[in-house]
C-alpha cells in the first residue's frame, strides 16, 4: 500500500488569516443576522406587545389539502408557535384581562399577496390562539375586540406572522 498522494487530490493552498480579518469576517455575520432576523422588533413596546410567528403562511381555503387531518395538524402547528411566541423568552405570559377590548393586527410576511378574505382565513389559528392563552376573552365581533389585517411580500426575508396587541 502507498502512501503517496492521491493523483486526483488537488493541493489547496493555505490562507493566513489575520485578527483584521476575523473581526470584519465577524461584522459581515452579525449583519447578516441582523438582516435575516424578524422584519418587526419584538417585545413590548409603548404598552403594545409585538411577536412574530416563524412559519409559511399558507390559505387553507385554497385548493385541496387533502384529508381533515391534514388541516387541523396545519392549524395546530400555528397555534403551539403562537403559544409558544406569547410566552416569550421567560416562560409566561403577562397576565391579560381578557374581557378589556384590544386592537389586534396581524400583518402577514409571504412570498405573495393574499386577498382581505384570505388573509383572515391565513390568521384564524393564530387568532384561535390568542384565545387559547387568554388574551382575548372570543373573537366575536360582540366582544369587542378589533382585528386588523396586513400582508407584505417577503421573499427573500423570514416568512411568518407578525401579531400587534394593543389596549383600545
């Protein structure tokens, strides 16, 4: 058995690296980060509570999915990231009273425009949520509560659901 070097084995030369280099190096990383991080600043801010939902909104009204089940693992997928999105970094929520009327906003970050219809087809788990971890008491219109909807064209950036709670 030889020990020589392969024939098809390329020799690549060395590239000396200096401190100048790995701070710029560490520069472009962090920006980078900072570019491909949520498209809204999360936490509270002016006594409203944002967060942003990783996922790829999809409208389940549109075309066949298939069986039920297909949906409702969809739904529930959205509903655990929203819970889980609500409890924040710490591991609870801030204690709401459900009954008080908030304004609610969920802008939509996707690869394509959705329709006023479809954008509220896109939310309701996320909505469902909110309701599951006692920010809103229902989402009737009885209720109280305002819902407003955006959607804005990311494709090149995260994809998901950016959610605004606010007192009115």
């Amino acid at each position: 058995m030889s020990t020589a070097p392969r024939a098809d084995v390329r020799r690549v030369t060395q590239y000396r690296v200096n401190d100048d280099d790995l701070r710029m190096l560490a520069q472009r990383k962090a920006l980078r980060a900072t570019e491909s991080a949520f498209p809204v600043a999360v936490g509270w801010q002016g006594g409203a509570l944002s967060i942003f939902v990783v996922g790829r909104p999809r409208n389940p009204l549109n075309g066949s999915r298939g069986h039920w089940s297909v949906h409702s693992r969809w739904a529930k997928g959205w509903r655990e990231r929203t819970a889980t999105a609500l409890l924040g970094p710490d591991g609870y929520a801030r204690q709401w009273i459900p009954a008080v009327p908030k304004l609610v906003t969920f802008t939509v970050y996707s690869w394509g425009k959705y329709d006023s219809d479809n954008l509220q087809a896109v939310c309701k788990p996320c909505r469902d949520a909110l309701t599951d971890m006692r920010v809103i008491d229902d989402d009737r219109p009885s209720s109280g509560h305002d819902f407003g909807y955006a959607n804005v064209v990311s494709r090149k950036g995260v994809t998901g659901i950016a959610i605004r709670i606010e007192l009115r």
